[in-house]
C-alpha cells in the first residue's frame, strides 16, 4: 500500500492550470478524425476515430521547454 497522498485525497497541483495547452488539441489531450468510407452497398459511412495527441502525449499540455 505505497498510493501517494495526493490519489487518495483527490489533491491536484494547482500549478500545473497556468501550463501551456497544447495547440495541436486545444488542451483536450486528443485528437478527433473523421473520415467518410463508401462500403460494398455504396453507402457512406461516416466515423470519428479518436486518439491520444502525439504532440503532448494525451495529456493536453505542451511539456516546458
């Protein structure tokens, strides 16, 4: 039973809300594709694929640099 204070008590660092948010996701930590396939029956289907940002690794903020 090693868990750090701060999960149990649900603390965060308030330092980290004057971080930089990453341009590439607008601070959400992901990025949303849609795309548009035509299947066998010629209809169009339309998905959004949805993935950690590869910019700030998912987090949603630029790393200090």
């Amino acid at each position: 039973m090693s868990a750090s204070t701060d999960e149990k008590t649900g603390v965060f660092d308030a330092s980290k809300l004057n971080q930089q948010r990453c341009p590439e996701c607008s601070g959400t930590g992901e990025l949303r594709i849609d795309s548009e396939n035509i299947n066998e029956h010629f209809e169009v289907e339309k998905q959004t694929v949805i993935t950690d940002c590869p910019r700030c690794g998912g987090v949603g903020f630029v790393p200090a640099g």
